[in-house]
C-alpha cells in the first residue's frame, strides 16, 4: 500500500542566533533544505517559508532583515503555508518564529513533529 504525501512545512531557526549575518542565516537554510531533502526523498512534499519569502523580500525591497517589509512578509508567509499543510515539523534551535509556527499548526489541529525519522518511518 502506498503512502499519501504530506505537505510538511519545516520550521526551524532561519535569523535565530545570526545577530543577521547573512553567512549565518545561509548555514540555517542549507539546515532547513537538507531536513527538506530527506523529507522528499520518503516521498513527501517539503516547505520552507523562507522559499516563498525570499524572493518577495527582494521584489518588495527589503533592505535587511528585520525591516518592516521583512516582517509583513516572512512570517505571514509561513503562516499562509500552515493552513495548506498536513503537518509541520520543528527541528531543533531556538527561534520565536518556529515556535510560532507550531503554536498555529496546534491551533489547527496538525501534527507536529520533532524529528524527521517520526515522519520518514510512517
């Protein structure tokens, strides 16, 4: 018997820790990405708010992170992105913004997930 995908948002530290350093924050991504990567190689559909983010960050001229357009689109963004997932999952480090993802995503019923081998053994 197949298994259906999930549609996993994966929330972790992105500015978390980086006092902004761009370098910082790549290492946090290519942290979200790899955590993505395993995700889909199970056979999952893994999401990444700064994937969405990003891009309108730059077109809406956010000068840096933090910004006033920064915040009225990072965040919102993923919040958007919850309400079409299955589940989301919280990898590990300190981050405000995650832990508000997981907030949401209890508010609304779905999984939260801790570790990607509770998902990739389903």
């Amino acid at each position: 018997m197949k298994i259906k995908p999930l549609t996993i948002l994966i929330a972790g530290p992105y500015r978390s820790g980086t006092n902004d350093d761009p370098e910082l924050m790549q290492q946090n991504l290519y942290r979200l990405e790899t955590t993505a990567l395993a995700l889909f190689r199970a056979g999952h559909i893994p999401l990444i708010g700064e994937w969405l983010a990003l891009p309108l960050l730059k077109i809406a001229g956010s000068a840096k992170a933090g910004d006033d357009i920064y915040q009225q689109i990072s965040y919102p963004i993923a919040h958007r992105l919850i309400t079409k997932c299955d589940a989301v999952l919280r990898i590990g480090g300190e981050s405000k913004g995650a832990d508000n993802d997981v907030k949401l995503a209890h508010e609304l019923g779905l999984p939260i997930y801790y570790k990607p081998e509770d998902i990739i053994s389903n």
